[in-house]
C-alpha cells in the first residue's frame, strides 16, 4: 500500500516512552519503504512553511540528477563565482539547486530566498536583462532558452536549461511552475513606488540597497557612500525630460530626517575625487562628473533625491 502514515508520539516515562519512541521509528521506516517501491520520490521540502523542491513528475521522463544541494549565508561564494556578494546586499537566506535530467537534456532549478519579498524583487531587477516573459509560467519572469529568470513573494528563481540537447520550453516552463504552485504570494506596495511617475522609463525600475547595486550605475565614493546598511532599499529608474534628455533619479527614504540628514553630510564628506561640487547647500549639492554630466542631491525631510548623467 502507497501512502504516508504518520506516526503518533505519545507522551510517557520510563519503559512506555521507550517502546512507543521505537514503534514510531518502525512505523515511519515501513511507510518510507512503502513509498518508495510504489513510484516516484514525492516532493522534497526542507523545513515547514518553506515551498517544496518539485518531484521529477513535472514532465514525462525526467528523474532527479543528484542530491538537493543547499547553501546558505557565507556558503553562496562556492556556487557563485563574484555574484555573491549581490545577494548577500539585497538579505540573502539560503539557496537550494536541484538537477533534473531526461537522456541528454538537463534542467536545473535554482530556489533563492532571500529575507523580503523587496529583496526578492531587487535581485530579480539586476538579473533579468531586457525583461522578455514566457507567458507560460505564472509569476513575473524574463526567459530565453537557455535560462529563465522569475520572482514571486520573497523567492528568486532560475531555470537552466543547459544539457547537450535543449529541453523544450515547455518543460521548462513545467518545472518552474511545479514549484511556484506552492510560493505564496507576497502583494503590496514595493521600494519601487517611491519613485515619480512622471518621466520615468517603464521597464527602467531598479532596487538599490548598497554599494554593489549602485555601481553599475553611478560610484560618489567608496564604501556605503549613502549609509543604507543593507536595510535601506533604494529606488532608481532612468528618466525623460520633455525636450528628450534622459538622466537617471535615485530616491531614498531613510527611517527619519536625521538618518538623511547623516547620510548627506557623510556624501559630502566621502565624494570621489573626479565628482567635483559645484554648488552647495544645507540640503544638498550640484556636480559634474568626470564626463562633464550633471547632477545633483537634494534632502527633503527622510528623503534624499539624486539625479546624476543629466545631459544639456
């Protein structure tokens, strides 16, 4: 008989806790048998309330490629090679990774979860390149056929597709949903909505929460130049004026006036030397960068607003 009979602890002393202890360990070891023999090995799941790595019974054919592999903190530096340190600004928890194979064809799934549902988005943000959807699967994504990127609540996930021969985009498809049957989703307001909306470049919006999400983008000066201490989400989009020049706006929203307010006079403070200022105020400051663009930063209240690669 296939099933999962669970067996029930009871409470006791003496010899009664011993032998009910060793009928439960042979009632969970007979059902463990049981299963096996009778198809494939059901979902594997870490702890409670986190969601399932999906079975091979996503698509016909396919069989588990090896053990689930789990990385957490510190350990993400021996699966990711100078990508880390990313993930580990945006609150990174664990990551878990499950090959899949079928003759020559190969999928893996790569499960981050990250701290929030906001660093889950952040990371997905950086890595999803001109964002391009597969209709198919059924959360935020951006695919092609080597790879599938997608975010849903607080979980990063990718899809590659790398074997010898191509698995189907179908497949693919399949086993990412496989497992975001059971990713709760995590709706609400986001970091991206402290941004304006008039101007901004849809498709532009990304998530800043220190030094290595900045820097693709604008460097003020070593460090965390902005003190956003890995708790501060940033949010930047590119943006249009009327007559066509484009600039890039960067808003913050620290928890009070007097974090923004520390925050500016430690950017002054620690400016690169090739930014040079030039006008100063209480609440902010202009500057051209070594390319001669503009920008400038302004304090309102908690908020800091920055504007850098404004053209003429």
């Amino acid at each position: 008989m296939c099933g999962s009979d669970r067996p029930r602890r009871e409470r006791g002393s003496g010899r009664i806790a011993v032998l009910s202890a060793l009928a439960a360990f042979l009632v969970f070891a007979i059902a463990a048998a049981s299963a096996a023999a009778c198809g494939p090995p059901v979902a594997r799941q870490t702890v409670p309330g986190t969601p399932a790595i999906p079975a091979a019974t996503f698509a016909p054919g396919w069989a588990m490629a090896g053990a689930l592999r789990t990385f957490t903190g510190q350990d993400l530096f021996n699966q990711i090679d100078g990508g880390a340190e990313l993930f580990l600004e945006f609150g990174f928890a664990n990551l878990r990774l499950q090959a899949y194979a079928r003759d020559k064809a190969e999928l893996t799934l790569g499960v981050y979860e990250m701290e929030s549902a906001a660093s889950a988005l952040g990371v997905y943000l950086m890595k999803m390149g001109r964002e391009t959807p597969f209709p198919e699967i059924a959360a935020r994504n951006s695919g092609e056929e080597a790879q599938i990127t997608i975010v849903k609540g607080r979980y990063f996930v990718q899809v590659d597709n790398l074997g010898d021969v191509p698995a189907s985009k179908a497949e693919a498809a399949a086993l990412a949903n496989a497992f975001l049957a059971g990713v709760a989703a995590e709706d609400g307001p986001t970091p991206l909505d402290a941004l304006p909306a008039e101007g901004k470049v849809p498709g532009s919006e990304r998530l800043i929460r220190g030094p290595y999400g900045l820097q693709p983008y604008f460097t003020f000066g070593e460090g965390d130049i902005l003190q956003l201490r890995g708790k501060i989400f940033g949010a930047l989009a590119n943006y249009r004026r009327p007559d066509g020049a484009a600039f890039y706006r960067l808003i913050v929203p620290y928890p009070d006036a007097a974090a923004s307010a520390a925050a500016l006079a430690h950017l002054k403070a620690n400016l690169d030397a090739y930014i040079k200022v030039t006008a100063d105020r209480p609440d902010g400051f202009d500057f051209i960068d070594f390319q001669s663009k503009k920008g400038s930063v302004a304090r309102s209240g908690a908020v800091l607003d920055i504007r850098f690669n404004v053209g003429d």
